[in-house]
C-alpha cells in the first residue's frame, strides 16, 4: 500500500509541476532542492508514473555511492508499501536487485557508466536523474557527459535531470544545453553554530594520517554534545580509521548506541542507522551522510572538518585519497543535517576565523584525481583527448598526458589513443585499467589480490598484501563478505571470453610463468603486474623503487627485510622526502625483472661523481641498479660529457690557470663590459655555452680531473680573441697589462673588477702626473701607496687629488718617511722611486 501520507508530506511536491513542464517542453531540467525534501525518492517515482498518475516510464537514478544506492531504493520502495526488486529496485558492483516489473532502478554512476559502454542508446529507458552531481565525482561528470551525447546524437527523446541540493545551477544548465533550473523549496529549521575548536594546536592532516589528538577532541565534544542537547548525534569524520580511533574514544555511553557508517559497514548496520532507533545514538559517519542520506532522530551534528579526497603526486608515480579540510559547502550540507526534522546545533571543530580561509567547495576531481580511468572510457567513448566531452571542467593536460602513457604501457590504447581489443575490455572490468591488466595477465587467477586493491583495505588487515589476502580469506566481517563477492564478480568478468585474437603480451606478462600458487606468490605477481615501475630493492635503509622513488615501511612490518617488494599504496609523511609504504607485497627478484621488464636496461654509465670521471656498465631496472661493472674504455663522446658536467658543477678553476691567464679573462671581461662586440664574454655560462670553441681539442684528449689540471686556461681563452676582425692585434693597446707611470715603472693594472681597473702605485712615482691615466677611455682607480708598500689614498682625480687631498696624506706620512721626498707640489715634482739620499747622489 502506497504510504500517501509520507509522499505528500515531502516538500519537492510543490517543484514537480514546473519540472514535469520543463522536461515535457526540452527533455532537460536542473533541479535544485534543499537536503530532506524528496528529491530523490519522490521525483524518480512521478517521472516513472509510480505514484502521480503519469504515464508508466523505465527510470534510472544514478547515485555517487553503493550506500546511497541502496538507501535511495530501500526508501522508495517503503513509500510504494513494497519490497526492493518489485517496483524499484538497485544494482551495484556486486549485487542487483531488480525485478521483471522494476521500473526505477537506482544504480551507483560507475555502474551506468559500464552500461553505457556496452549499451550507448539505453535501450528501455525513458529517464535518468542524475543526484547528487554537486559532489563533482568523476565517474558522475563522465556519465553526465556521455548521456549529452546520447540525447544529441541517438535519443533525443532521452530524458535527463540534474539533482543536487547545492550546485553549480547555472553551470549545469549550460552543459544540458540551456535547461531550465527548477528550484523546490525546504523545510528550513535554524541550526545553532557552536566553534568548539580544540585548547591546543593540533597537527594539520597529512596523506591519510589525522592527529589522534584532534580525534580525541572530537570524543570530548560528542560527550559535550550529549550532555548538552536532545536528540541523536551525527558526527562527520574523514575515514573509518578515524570512525574506529572515535568509536573507542567514546567507550561506554550507557543508554546511547554507537553506530559507524560508511561504505564498508554491513547492510545490517545501514539499515539501523537509516530506521528510528529505540533509544539515543551516535552515528559516526563519512561523508557518505552529507547527502543522499537521511539518519532520522538528529538533533545535533559534530563536525571534524576534515575530508577525504583523491590527489595524484606527480613526482613520486603514486596517487590514493588524501585527508584535506572539507569545504564551506559540505560544512553547510552537514549542518543541514541537525536541522533536517526541527531546530539543531552543530558543533564545529575549528575556529570561526578558521572558516573564512577554507575552499569554498570542494576540488572537483577530474582537476586533481588519477585519469587513467577517465581517460580509457574517453577512448571507447571515441573522444581520447575528451575535448568534445561536455564537461564542467576539462580535464588537466599534464593528468591526461600521464594517463596515456599509462594507457598504452597496459596496452589499451594504440598509438593514436584509440582503444585496443585489450582497452575495450579493461573498460568492462569495472576496475582501475592497471588492476584490469593483471587480471586478464593471470587469467582471472589474480581476482582476489584486484578485489583488495580495488578499495582501501582496513588498516586492521596491516601493510603486508599477502597477510590481508589471508585476513579477507578468513572472512569474519562486512569487507570480508563484499569482498569475496568481488572476486566471484571478478572472476566471471575475466573469463568472458574475447571477440577478437589474443592480444600481443606487454612487457613483464612473463611474471605469471604458471599458475600462481600461494598468497605470497599471489599477492606479490599480481601487484608487480599491476604496478610494475613500483617494484623495490632494499638499499640504504629504504627501498628504491624502479621510478626512482624511495619508500620506506613500518617498524615491525612484516615487510621489512625483504629484499624485494612492491608498494601497491603509499603516501608521503609531513616533513619526509621519502614515500611510506601503505599496502606492499614482497616479491622475488625474478618477478620483478619480469613484471618491470619494459623498464630492464643495460647502459655504460660515464658521468662527474665526487670530483671524478666515474664510468661503469650499469644493468638496470628503471632506477634500481642490478650490476655494476668498471668500464675500461668508455666512449668518448660520454667522457667529455662528463668532464663538462664536472665544470659545471664545480666551474673551470678545475684547468690551470697561471697569472697570466687570470689576468687574461679579467682584461677581456672589462673589454667586454665597457667596448661590447667582438670582445667576448668570459662569464662562466657563456664559456660554458662557447665550450666547443675555446677549449677544444685540449678537452677531447682529456679522460680525469687530472688532465683537465694541465691544460692550460690563457692559452685556451686566447682562442675566443677577435682574430678574423683583426682588433685582437689591439688587445694591448686597449687593455695593457701593465703601464708605464712618471718615474719609469711599468706597473701591473688589477682588472678584476671590470667596471674599474685599479692602479696600485707608489705616491711618489706618480709626481708630476697632472691628469688621470686611462685604458680604452675609462679612468683608473689609482691606488696610491706609502713606501712601505701601504695604502695612503685612493683617487680617480690625480688634479684634484694633488691640490687637496694630498696635503693631508704628506702630513701623516713626512714624519713616518722622513728619507723619502715630500715636496710641496707633487704636479710639478719629479717622480722618483728612490730615497732623499738616493736622490742626492
């Protein structure tokens, strides 16, 4: 019996004739409804005639998780008074229930994305509501964008609705091509804001690490709430880790049940979290309760502010879920969820200044999670590139660049980025395309290590892949059971025998060799299949993957030791350089020569280490080195490349380099500063730049440091001299090493610093010198000495220098050099270098 009361009592009633209308006039609509208003229970059963009066229709609501899939159809079928598989009914990975007569089926969006792949047209349906797209979800934006294409192109008559209780309204309008947004009104109670922020600084979230002291605050502030309201509390917490870590910080609450949702927690649990409870609860939840979801009986909500999402880390070839702020928008959806049935409090565990600085929504993943995925339904879609996908974003260029190459190193896609008879079945698996490779490599053997790695796996099972291929054996829990159900789905997806001949081996299919026998054997195959450039050596402390990467793992793991693994999950720790191994399993050597063989090389090596040419024949797998042998005669050309490496990193004082020559590079430089062309420039980079010219053939006959010491630098500099124009004739006259001062000297000019040479000169041999000596028409910087060889004045203006300055240096000095000439007027005085007495003589 339909429940009429509970239908009419949901307040998206009031928006169903304005979205009938506009789906009526252009097949299109974007819905926007408040949390709790029947949006997606109460729309699916009107546009499938259900309830209404309208006319029979087959629909399909696409949901973003199993959880919600489950509760959507559960929900309707309550309100038709039936059970689920009659009139509505649900299918995700693993589990469908669904009847002859079904006519609303709630599905999760990656499996509508897999139907649309093998059935584009969606053959017998009228309707497909698209809920919660505000999550920006990645499997949700493709599907939104290839069922565009099915209405364009195959079936106009194709009925689409975008639901959402906080979107981008207007942004989805335009991608559905101008459809009308049909807005329905909620029932809004007032939430009271409390900032229960924790008394000392916590640690921010890292990877998937959350300071257990801010969890342990979020206990405190459940007992708080408790203390301080009425009604059941909803808690909102990043994973289950941290569901589990709360959960036990709660203890014993009495009269109060404690409930953990989430995507792992079994349908019993589910079920008794959606239905009244009997007595008071705390439900700690993912963010699988911000929507989709709702937990009646909450008065209060308790938000952690933190989140879980997907991010890629380029530079290390590892990518997973990452613990982020969550966004002002699912802090609103959140809150929403105190205020759903009367007047609520939600106490938030942060600061209000904090708030202002968080995102304003949440990162949509196609900008930062892994596209390999992505990438390959793009290709069976017949778009590669994704550039004629309606979108809201396109993907990023570097992402999807990454993602082919991955593509095409599993074989799914050729060389124009079309897919393979291999592409088009990795799409089918329902599995990431890597994990979809060693599956078909081991003949459906390697179903039940693909299961584990499919999903994040508890971390009670620990880090040894092995170990928790035997815990999940074992079974015993919720994620056992669905587990063992995903690889009998697994299993009967790889054996569907395939339409076109045996696809050319990729490198490393060889590691299956026979049947795998053992879990060890098991775990470690099918993950060095799946992540070949991810295999590992012990060395140093830490294993070096075959990227170049370096991981370490746990004390007390039971990997440690091993000579070999393969890190299947990993993230990188505050503050380390280094990648920390999740999820791994050991691996013999051999496996991994093969399973990587695409990255096995054997190379001579000949590069600048520790001030010396360093040259071997290297065996490696990418960056692990296997064998290293010395190279008795390397190739030249790789010698010299590795002596110009040396002069890079430790500059050309690694030559000789005599007084002359110094002085050589210093007068070119200031010819250079002050002429310009053809005087060359003598900065390291341009020598650097310029090296085939100046410091050839002296550099190819040389093989060690030692020979770059003996050659000589002037002689090489003079090379880049102007010859051809002739002014290296001029070197002298423009820039002279020494000059001739009034007492007959030559004198060496210090051109070090280009901008001012400097003239070091006795006082006295610079008498009867009115004007400033010059070179190539700069003064120089004359440095006048006492005659002990001493500094006394400093002058660019001999003139003015004798007619002031100079006064006061001959008082200073006459009496502390009585035998040397001090006369009164040094511009007219004769220039001496010698004594009175010497003079007298």
């Amino acid at each position: 019996m339909i429940r009429y009361d509970a239908l009419d009592a949901l307040p998206v009633r009031s928006a169903l004739p304005a979205l009938t209308d506009a789906l009526e006039t252009g097949g299109t609509a974007v819905l926007v409804a408040p949390p709790g208003t029947g949006k997606t229970t109460l729309v699916p059963l009107v546009l499938a005639g259900l309830v209404g009066g309208g006319p029979a229709r087959r629909v399909v609501v696409a949901e973003p998780r199993r959880i919600a899939a489950r509760a959507a159809a559960r929900r309707m079928a309550w309100l038709l008074g039936e059970k689920p598989g009659e009139s509505v009914g649900f299918t995700v990975r693993g589990e469908r229930v669904v009847g002859r007569h079904t006519r609303v089926e709630v599905v999760t969006t990656g499996v509508l994305l897999q139907r649309l792949q093998r059935d584009q047209e969606l053959a017998g349906v009228d309707a497909v509501v698209l809920d919660e797209c505000h999550e920006r979800h990645l499997d949700a934006d493709t599907v939104a964008a290839f069922l565009w294409d099915v209405r364009q192109a195959l079936r106009p008559e194709l009925r689409l609705v975008a639901a959402s209780a906080t979107t981008d309204a207007q942004g989805w309008a335009r991608l559905l091509g101008g459809a009308p947004v049909v807005e329905a009104a909620g029932i809004a109670h007032p939430v009271e804001v409390v900032w229960a922020a924790p008394a000392r600084p916590v640690r921010p979230p890292h990877g998937m690490r959350v300071d257990p002291a801010l969890l342990a605050h979020v206990a405190s502030v459940v007992r708080r709430a408790l203390s301080e309201r009425e009604g059941d509390v909803l808690c909102f917490l990043p994973g289950v880790g941290e569901i589990a870590r709360v959960a036990g910080g709660l203890g014993d609450l009495g009269e109060v049940d404690v409930l953990q949702v989430h995507g792992r927690a079994p349908a019993a649990v589910q079920d008794a979290v959606l239905a009244p409870g009997a007595r008071r609860r705390v439900v700690l939840a993912t963010s699988v309760a911000e929507s989709s979801l709702t937990v009646p009986g909450v008065r209060v909500v308790v938000d952690a502010g933190l989140a879980r999402e997907p991010r890629v880390d380029h530079a290390r070839g590892l990518s997973g879920l990452t613990t982020v702020r969550a966004s002002r928008a699912a802090g609103r959806q959140r809150a929403g969820r105190a205020g759903r049935e009367a007047p609520g409090v939600v106490y938030r565990c942060w600061t209000e200044a904090e708030d202002v600085r968080l995102p304003a929504f949440p990162a949509p993943e196609i900008k930062v999670a892994d596209l390999t995925a992505f990438a390959l339904q793009a290709a069976c879609w017949g778009d590669p590139d994704a550039s004629g996908l309606a979108l809201l974003d396109p993907p990023p260029g570097g992402a999807m660049a990454a993602a082919r190459d991955v593509l095409s190193a599993v074989g799914a896609v050729d060389a124009a980025g079309r897919p393979t008879e291999v592409g088009a079945r990795l799409a089918r698996l329902g599995v990431h395309p890597r994990l979809g490779r060693a599956l078909l490599d081991t003949a459906g053997d390697g179903a039940p290590v693909v299961a584990l790695l499919s999903e994040e796996v508890p971390r009670e099972y620990g880090d040894d892949l092995a170990g928790a291929l035997r815990r999940a054996r074992r079974g015993g829990d919720a994620y056992a059971a669905r587990w063992a159900a995903e690889v009998r789905r697994l299993r009967a997806v790889a054996s569907e025998p395939s339409r076109a001949p045996a696809p050319r081996p990729r490198p490393g299919e060889s590691a299956r060799g026979g049947p795998l026998t053992g879990d060890d054997e098991l775990a470690g195959t099918v993950a060095a299949l799946a992540f070949p450039e991810r295999v590992a050596r012990f060395d140093g402390g830490s294993y070096l993957m075959a990227s170049g990467t370096r991981a370490e793992v746990a004390d007390g793991s039971a990997l440690r030791g091993a000579p070999w693994i393969v890190v299947a999950v990993a993230d990188r720790p505050a503050g380390k350089g280094h990648a920390r191994v999740r999820l791994g399993a050991a691996v013999r050597e051999d496996v991994a020569r093969a399973a990587a063989g695409a990255l096995l090389a054997e190379a001579d090596e000949v590069h600048w280490s520790d001030g010396e040419v360093v040259a071997r024949r290297v065996a490696r797998l990418g960056a692990v080195e296997l064998a290293v042998q010395p190279l008795e005669r390397a190739d030249p050309a790789l010698v010299r490349a590795a002596l110009l490496e040396g002069l890079r990193q430790e500059g050309f004082g690694l030559l000789r380099w005599s007084q002359d020559a110094r002085a050589l590079r210093q007068r070119l430089a200031f010819l250079r500063a002050h002429l310009g062309e053809p005087w060359p420039d003598v900065s390291d980079e341009a020598l650097h730049a310029r090296v085939e010219e100046w410091l050839e053939p002296e550099l190819s006959r040389a093989r060690r440091r030692a020979d770059l010491a003996r050659i000589d630098a002037g002689q090489a500099l003079a090379r880049l001299l102007p010859w051809a124009s002739g002014d290296a004739a001029r070197l002298d006259e423009l820039a002279p090493e020494r000059i001739t001062v009034p007492s007959g000297s030559r004198i060496r000019i210090d051109y070090g610093d280009p901008e001012r040479p400097v003239l070091a000169v006795k006082l006295q041999e610079m008498f009867g010198l009115r004007r400033t000596p010059a070179v190539a028409g700069v003064p120089l910087l004359v440095h006048l000495l006492s005659p002990a060889g001493r500094p006394a004045a400093v002058t660019a203006d001999l003139a003015s220098f004798w007619a002031g300055g100079y006064k006061g240096v001959r008082a200073e000095l006459r009496g502390r050099y009585p035998k040397h000439p001090w006369p009164e007027n040094p511009a007219t005085a004769e220039p001496t270098r010698h004594t009175n007495a010497r003079l007298r003589r």
